[in-house]
C-alpha cells in the first residue's frame, strides 16, 4: 500500500442488519457523530430496505432527518431500485450505493429480481444521484460466493465491472459477502476489476466469517483498494444469505492500516464505542483489536490505560 485506505463504517446498516435490537434514532445520530469525531471520514448509516423485511433499519430516514448537510456528505445510504433511491433523494441524502448481487439466487431472495434487471435500472438511479448532486456506488453482492450458487466465476464479476452502463459510477464496490474468499482471491479480483474501473475508486466488503476479514482487507489495499469498509466491533451480517456471519472489525481494519488520522487517543474512543454498542445489542463483540487494547503490557502505546 502506498497510502492507508479510507475505512468506511458500516455498523449502522450492515452492522445492525442481523441484530435483534434495534437502535433508536437519537442513539445513531450519536453514534454517527462520534464516529466522525473520532476521525472515521465515510459512513455508511442505514438501508432504503423494506422494514417489515429488515427492522433495524426502520429509522433510517429519521436519521438522515437529523443529521446536518456536512456529516450527509460524509454518509452513505444503501438502495437496490430507482425507486428507493428517490427516496433517499427526497429525504435529503444523495451518496448511494446501488447494491445488487453477482449471482441471480441472492439477487432474488434479497432485492426480489435477477442480476440483469437490477443492472438495467442502474442508469435511471444514475440519472437521480447526479442531478440531484450526489454520488453513487455500484456495488455488487456475492463477488466470490454464494450461499445459493456456490463459487462465482470472476468473470461474472469482470463483465459487470466492464458493462457500459455502470462505467459513470463514482465507486464500485466489491463484497465477499459471506466471507469466504482467501486473500489471493481477493488480491486477483481487486487488481483485475481496479484495471477496468481507472474512473472509479474501488472498494472491498468483507466479512470475517472465516477469520481472515483483515487479511483479505489487506490483500484488496494492496491490489488497489482505496476504502474498506467495517463494522464496530465485528457487527453485521446478511438476512438473506444463509452462513453470512459479522463484518471485518472496524477497529481491526483501522489498527493494521495505521491511517494519519489514527492516534492511540482516538482508537481508545473507537473501542470504547463500539463496546458500549455491543453490550447495548447484546451482542458479543469480535474484534481482536478491541481485546488486545485492553492488555497488561501497558508499555505499547495502543493498550488502553485508565486515563483514557
């Protein structure tokens, strides 16, 4: 890597997906706010999905609501159709990431279409997001498996990124979404979609299902990834994919790339954040990181001390 990756949090929609307790809404302003403080530069903070589907996601447009311009600039909101991404337009966000999957199965038991049909429509949710000054992600879902199809065939994935119409996108972001890629996968897809997209900023989703989110976080860098994205504490997960566990750990994303902004201060508020989440969900926090900051050998400079 020449320079650190960006980190996008995901925790506020990926990472609550799977969660059986939703937040409520002042709490993920709160949270968005101290992610920002704390110097998290992208935030990805809820889902234009049905919440009779995904209720964590219920708030969503509540948020939005209470957020300032400057911090929506910083936030990303995740729609699948035209339709949802007006929405989010009229609510008073603009950065959207399109999401749909790489595989037919996933694509119809988590957007309710084929892979083709949601490709089709990119061009319209295009057309919105650049009038209405934003930006948009095409992201694509199920890049090295699936949990209906099994291994994907990267040139499935090529000839997405290739397509003419989602060559305008601002990013495009690659998801192992259920975590089950190794790095040297990760590394050649990367490299490969990277050579096709010299207009647009590459980005990885992982998950660490099968413990090597970091390392595949780290192979995409790499290969020419400039943003990873991470939950607090490992959160997250797919409803619509069987098998699909947390996200990469934000904090464990954050403490391998040493980005400037990153001091052992603000990584001590980033666990302390991302604990306080955990134990308000209930849910068991899974970043090494996290666990290492709260060492005896007090001499490193990362170990969180009672001063902080």
């Amino acid at each position: 890597m020449t320079a650190a990756p960006i980190l996008r949090d995901v925790t506020l929609r990926d990472g609550l997906q799977l969660t059986g307790k939703p937040l409520e809404t002042g709490r993920k302003v709160e949270i968005v706010r101290r992610l920002l403080a704390a110097g998290v530069e992208e935030i990805e903070l809820g889902s234009m999905a049905r919440p009779d589907l995904v209720p964590p996601m219920a708030n969503t447009l509540d948020v939005v609501a209470q957020l300032t311009q400057e911090e929506l600039a910083a936030c990303w909101i995740w729609a699948a159709t035209p339709r949802q991404v007006q929405r989010a337009i009229d609510a008073g966000i603009s950065n959207i990431q399109y999401c749909f999957s790489v595989s037919d199965a996933h694509n119809r038991a988590n957007i309710g279409r084929d892979t083709e049909t949601s490709l089709e429509a990119f061009p319209e949710a295009l057309e919105l997001v650049k009038n209405a000054g934003g930006k948009i992600q095409l992201c694509l879902a199920t890049s090295f498996t699936c949990p209906f199809e099994g291994e994907i065939d990267p040139e499935q994935v090529l000839a997405i990124a290739r397509d003419h119409r989602g060559s305008a996108a601002d990013d495009i972001v690659i998801c192992d979404t259920l975590g089950q890629a190794v790095p040297g996968q990760v590394a050649s897809l990367i490299e490969a979609v990277a050579e096709t997209s010299a207009s647009r900023r590459v980005v990885f989703h992982g998950h660490d299902t099968w413990g090597l989110g970091v390392a595949n976080s780290l192979a995409a860098a790499a290969s020419g990834a400039a943003m990873l994205d991470g939950a607090l504490g490992g959160l997250g997960g797919c409803p619509f994919a069987p098998g699909a566990s947390g996200n990469t750990s934000s904090e464990d994303i954050l403490f391998a790339t040493r980005p400037d902004w990153l001091s052992p201060g603000n990584f001590a508020q980033l666990v302390e954040l991302s604990e306080s989440v955990t134990t308000e969900l209930g849910e068991a926090p899974r970043s090494k990181a996290a666990q290492g900051a709260h060492s005896k050998a007090t001499a490193f400079p990362w170990v969180i001390t009672q001063s902080e």
